[in-house]
C-alpha cells in the first residue's frame, strides 16, 4: 500500500478550502437556476392577475398614477377589451 507521509501544507487547505466552496456554489446556482426558468409561471404578468392582459395592467397603472382620467381609462379600456375578441 502506498503512503504519502507528507503534510498538506498552508496551500493545499487553501486550495480544499477554494474547491469545496467553488463545487457548492456552482450546485447551488444550478438549482437556483433551474427552479426560476421553470416555476411561478415565468411572470408572464408580473403581479397581475392572470385573466388581465399585461396592457390592461400598464392602463390601470397609468390611471393610478394619475397620468390618465377615468373616461380617458374606460374608453381605452373598452377598446382593449373590444380588440382581444378579434383572432389575431
């Protein structure tokens, strides 16, 4: 059987030490990874509601924030709504 009687030394824990941190972190990000690209329904809506369009949502912001006023917000609302019933 063969021995090796030497000591490590100050190197080779460093160098341990790099490679057991560099191994996790590459597992961890992987997984990490993995789970966003697959889960949570890939925002599509970012916060919305899943039955509203992402412009219905920028429309309501916008009348939130005050930018529009309520019979600009329902006319454009009422144009979106018309135009998601038409095939595209």
């Amino acid at each position: 059987m063969m021995y090796w009687g030497g000591d490590m030394g100050g190197w080779g824990y460093v160098l341990m030490v790099l490679s057991f941190v560099l191994f996790w972190g590459t597992i961890i990000t992987a997984i990490v990874l993995f789970a966003r690209s697959t889960g949570a329904g890939s925002r599509r809506y970012e916060g919305g509601t899943p039955g509203r369009g992402i412009a219905e949502d920028l429309l309501a912001e916008r009348f939130a924030r005050g930018e529009i006023d309520e019979s600009e917000y329902t006319a454009r609302l009422a144009a979106l709504r018309r135009g998601r019933g038409r095939p595209r």
